[in-house]
C-alpha cells in the first residue's frame, strides 16, 4: 500500500496506462452514480464517501476490484454471476469489458442504502 499517494489522479497515475484507461471509467461510472460523493484515498484505494464509505474500487494485476459491502453484492448477486466475487469484493478481469452500467446501478445502491441509514440514525427514538 502506498501511503504517499493522496488523490485519486495519484492513484490512477501509478498505474500502466492500459489500467489508467479502465481506472478511470470505474471512476466516471461511480461519480455519474453518486455526484455529490467524495473522493477519498481509504485503505489505500480511491473510496467514495457519502453518507459513509460508499464504494472502493482498486487496481490489481489481472482485474479491477470493486469494493461495494456485502450489501452491495447478494443484492445484485444475478447480474454479477460470471464474475469472481467475495463477501465484499468484485473482480472484473482486465481482458474484459467493466459491465460499467452495473457498477453505477450498485453504486446508486449503496447510496441509497447509506442515506437510508442516516436518516434513521437522526430521527429521535
């Protein structure tokens, strides 16, 4: 993990630029998504933040992984069949197309599920 790196221009710079190409469509899917997100570099990766961490997405060296929760993936676990999945983690491999029209419905999701979420913390008991 490279502790240097701060922004998500950093982040996407590391890397060669055929992963520089599908870095930043993750990332043009996710703001589409979530506009009003912020970005953030969190466990070494670049985060979304709203209402809470949102998604992550990160580099690896034969996939992008995306990061959206547990919650993010049994809730789309039909679209995701053909992909390698974690409790938390998606793995799009690197030679094929990033289904980016998913990655913005989980995205929008999550911000949904977050929101959610906060707004029932403020309502008084």
């Amino acid at each position: 993990m490279n502790t240097s790196i701060t922004t998500i221009d950093e982040y996407i710079e590391s890397f060669p630029k055929e992963i520089q190409v599908l870095l930043n469509k993750m990332r043009t899917a996710i703001q589409k998504a979530a506009p009003k997100a912020e970005e953030a570099i969190k466990y070494g990766m670049p985060t979304y933040v709203q209402y809470g961490n949102l998604v992550h997405f990160a580099g690896c060296k034969t996939h992008i992984g995306f990061y959206p929760s547990p919650s993010g993936i049994t809730n789309f676990e039909k679209e995701l069949k053909g992909y390698k999945t974690s409790k938390g983690a998606i793995q799009f491999p690197l030679d094929q197309p990033i289904p980016l029209e998913l990655v913005k419905k989980i995205t929008s999701f999550r911000l949904k599920e977050n929101k959610e979420k906060y707004e029932a913390k403020k309502k008084p008991a």
